[in-house]
C-alpha cells in the first residue's frame, strides 16, 4: 500500500468516525444548522454594519476586503482546485457502507477542497489580520468557528476530514494574500 493509499484509508476511517460514530439526534439538528450559509448571514450583516459604524468609510473598505478575500477563495476552491483534483464526495460513493448519514443535499461538484470550510476561514483570517492583531483569542476564537463549519461538512456526510483541512489552507492563504495585497495599497489595519 503506497503513501497515498495509507492517507487515504485513514480519511475514510476519520470520515467514518465523525459521520456515523458521532451520530445522535442532537448532531442531526446541529450541524445542518451550522454548516448553513443563512444561518450566518445575520453575523455578517452585524459584521458589515459594525465595521461601518466604527470605522466610516474605512469601514467599508474592510468589508469590500473581507469579501473579495471570500470570493477568490471560493473561486479557487470550486473553480481551480476541485476539477484539477476531481475527488468524488463521501456521499456520491456507490462503494460506501449504507449506514452513512448524509443529512443534506450532497452537491454535484468535486469533494476536495470544501468550499465552506475554505469560505470561512478565509472571513476569521481577514477579519484577524485587518482588525485583531491585539486579540489573538479573539482570532483563535474564529478559526475555531470556522473549523467547526468544517467539521459539520464531514458530520454530514458531503465532505472528507482532508477536504476540510484543504480547504482551511485554502481560504487563509488565500486571504493573507488578499489582505497583504489591500495594505500594500495603503489600508492600515485597525485595532479593535
């Protein structure tokens, strides 16, 4: 068994671990609530009013940031990454054990990297690098949401334990050079 084989198999395991192993009726309600987009969407609402409140024009110059930062990330995931990579998502494979639980709709793109896990890194990590430079927890605090939204994609059964690592690498690197990119232009961060 090669390398790759080995790394494999143990995605599978973990996959197998978190998707079926974990699996209890609050799970069940939990995570296709937090692997939601909408269910963010008054976060970043807030987010984008209280960058303007705070910061004015400024403000707003974060938000066109945080947001070009997470339209690139998405682009590169689902664009670039997932048909050079063309893994197959857990819940699309017909040699798959019946017992996984796929709890929502399992997407027709590629599994490798997960978007949603890459999306949202690459908010906590823009965030983190415009704004909390003197609050690591704080930053701490978002890459832990983020990766929590990875690990509801594995729960639910569309995604591996590798595409969400991927797909966090993704979206911070991705976001550090979106963010550098904005200071070299002259946007200062801010300290909050």
């Amino acid at each position: 068994m090669s390398v790759i084989d080995q790394i494999l198999s143990i995605d599978e395991q973990l996959f197998l671990w978190v998707n079926v192993k974990w699996s209890s009726s609050w799970g069940d309600f939990l995570f296709p609530l937090l692997r939601n987009r909408d269910t963010w969407v008054p976060f970043y609402l807030l987010l984008a009013g209280w960058l303007f409140y705070r910061f004015r024009w400024k403000g707003l110059l974060f938000v066109l940031v945080i947001a070009a930062s997470t339209g690139l990330t998405d682009l590169v995931s689902s664009s670039v990454i997932k048909p050079l990579v063309g893994r197959e998502r857990p819940c699309k494979a017909e040699d798959w054990p019946a017992e996984i639980n796929v709890l929502v709709h399992c997407g027709n793109n590629g599994s490798f990297t997960s978007s949603h896990a890459a999306n949202h890194t690459a908010i906590a990590v823009s965030i983190s690098i415009l704004l909390l430079a003197s609050k690591r927890w704080l930053s701490v605090l978002l890459l832990i949401w983020a990766a929590s939204i990875g690990v509801a994609q594995v729960y639910v059964g569309v995604h591996y334990p590798s595409d969400i690592v991927g797909g966090m690498l993704t979206g911070a690197m991705v976001a550090m050079s979106v963010c550098l990119g904005a200071r070299k232009m002259g946007l200062k961060r801010e300290r909050v």
